[in-house]
C-alpha cells in the first residue's frame, strides 16, 4: 500500500536501449555534446540574424545625418571661409584586435582634436575617421567636437555599421559648420564591399551649404588607401556626382 504502481522509471526509453546499458556514460556524454552543439548553433544562428538586421536594415548606409546646435554664432564675417580637413583616425579609439581605448583616453584626444580646430578658427571642417556610435566607447566623436569648437550644424555619413543593433561601431565621414547645413546624400563610392567588411570601405558625405543665397555643395571623403586604380576612379566618380 502507499506505492504509485503507474510510476515509470526515468528515462525509461533511453535506459531500455541496449546501447545505454551497456554504455550508460557513453550515452550521457553523447546527450550532453549534442544539447552543447545545439546551444552553439542556436547562438550562431541568432548572433547572425541580429548582425544581418543591423547592418542592412538599421544602418543608415546611404542616407546622412544631420543635427543642428543653438551655438551663439561668431562666423567669419570678412568675406573668406577658412576650411580644415583633418582625418582623426577614430580619435585612436582602436588599440587592436577586439581591444579598445578606454573613454577618458579617447575623450582627452578629442579635446585635443578640437583646440586644433579652434586655433586655426575653422568654419568648416572636413572629418575622415569619425566615429559616430561605439559601444565599447561609448561617445559620439562628430557631436562631441561640433560641441566643443562651437558649431552650429554637424552632419555624418556612414561608412560602416558593424555589430548588433544594441552594440555596435559605426564610423565614417562628417561635416562641422558654423552655417546651418542641408544634408543631401551619402553616396557609395567604387569598390563598395559587404556591410561586415569596415577596412576600405567608403561612401562620401555630400551636403549643401546657402551663404547669402549662394549655393556651395561640400564633400566629405576618404578615399581608398590601397589601390591607386580605384583611389582614381572614386575621384572621377565625385566629380561625376550633380553640383560636385
């Protein structure tokens, strides 16, 4: 009395396999890996899904960004632009591998960067190298510096978006002004690879300037750095472009 008669033996499949009783920690292990296999693939499977969503349909690719900052304004007013272009390297951002500078460093760079430009009292500036959004460092190199050297408009193209939509690197081309902006396009250039390439891969930021009702288109670009062939055509292909 008292007894469940109904209850099964655990497992009572497997343990009636011949297999599995002449082998039952063979069997273990078999199960064990096979789950591991499965937990790997489904982590893979996931990863990719999410790389792919971010950078074909989160990423800004060829659409520019475009923000604008109520800075009391001190432009030039004798008649001249001054114009810098200064490739910031990703602020040195990048140590190698999958390490990364931390925060303060790259902060300490940049305010650096910007005493440069406020020196030479730049009303625009071309960047190259910028970066945009990092997860692992998390500041915004091109509002940072339109901040700090008081402009009044910034705008970025992206060259590459790399990572999942909640941490990720995305870096390209930007323009800091000191007259508001209109972002027009951010074109890509020849020799464009897959979005989960970042080395060499580069769109050129385009956007128009109105000073006293005169219309000045400006490009942002770096072109390629290995092949003088392509370098040559990407020239050609921005000189192509309308109003460049």
């Amino acid at each position: 009395m008292g007894k469940n008669i109904n209850k099964q033996p655990e497992n009572s499949a497997t343990k009636s396999n011949p297999f599995y009783k002449k082998y039952p920690k063979t069997t273990k292990i078999i199960r064990i890996g096979l789950c591991s296999i499965a937990i790997v693939f489904g982590f893979v499977v996931i990863s990719g899904a999410l790389l792919t969503i971010n950078g074909l349909f989160l990423a800004k690719q060829e659409k520019p960004i475009l923000t604008f900052h109520s800075h009391s304004s001190d432009r030039n007013t004798s008649g001249e632009i001054r114009i810098m272009a200064y490739n910031i390297a990703k602020g040195f951002i990048h140590k190698g591998g999958i390490q990364f500078e931390k925060k303060e460093a790259v902060l300490a760079r940049l305010k650096e960067i910007a005493a440069i430009i406020q020196k030479e009292r730049a009303d625009l500036v071309f960047l190259s190298e910028a970066i945009w959004e990092c997860a692992v460092c998390p500041i915004n190199q091109v509002d940072f510096l339109a901040r700090s050297t008081g402009m009044n408009a910034w705008a970025f193209g992206e060259n590459y978006n790399l990572g999942f939509p909640f941490y990720r690197i995305v870096g390209g081309n930007a323009i800091l002004s000191k007259w508001p902006l209109e972002a027009v396009a951010n074109p890509s250039l020849s020799g464009r690879k897959p979005f989960y390439i970042t080395t060499n891969n580069r769109r050129f930021l385009v956007c128009l300037l109105k000073i006293k009702e005169k219309e000045i288109f400006l490009t942002a670009v770096h072109n390629d750095s290995f092949s003088l062939k392509n370098n040559l055509i990407q020239t050609q292909q921005i000189l192509d472009y309308p109003n460049c």
